[in-house]
C-alpha cells in the first residue's frame, strides 16, 4: 500500500505521524507526495508503525502494493 493511501485510510495527518515517527511533518509531507524517499531505516519505522501495510518494497515498487491495488489494476 502506498504511504498516502495508508495516511488518508487511516486518517492519520502528516503532524500526527510526525510525532509517532519523530520525524518533522514536511518529512512526512514529502514522502506522501513522492518527493522524498525514506531510507532503509525510516522504511522500516513506517513498516512497524503501519502495522505492516506499507512495505520497503511499497516505496520501490516491488510487487503488489496491495490486495486493493492489484484487484483494481487491468489484466
């Protein structure tokens, strides 16, 4: 699952993830938009604090991004 799809169904803010994070919330605002990727550390951060549904490989393509994704994708 993409970051920003995890933040929006959640309905968890850039602050809010910030704090749990700590990280600044234009971090947090850039990975959402692409901008910025997090490295190997903050990816595995955002892995334990999304509970497993956005994945290091979500972040580099790598695979389905989720169970969603893959059942909207054309065949």
């Amino acid at each position: 699952m993409r970051f920003a799809d995890w933040l929006i169904r959640t309905g968890t803010t850039d602050a809010a993830f910030a704090v749990r994070a700590g990280k600044s919330r234009e971090t947090v605002r850039r990975w959402k938009a692409g901008e910025r990727e997090p490295d190997s550390e903050a990816m595995a951060q955002i892995f334990d604090l999304t509970d497993g549904q956005v994945t290091p490989n979500d972040w580099v393509g790598v695979g389905p991004r989720s169970a969603t994704s893959a059942e909207t994708s054309p065949s």
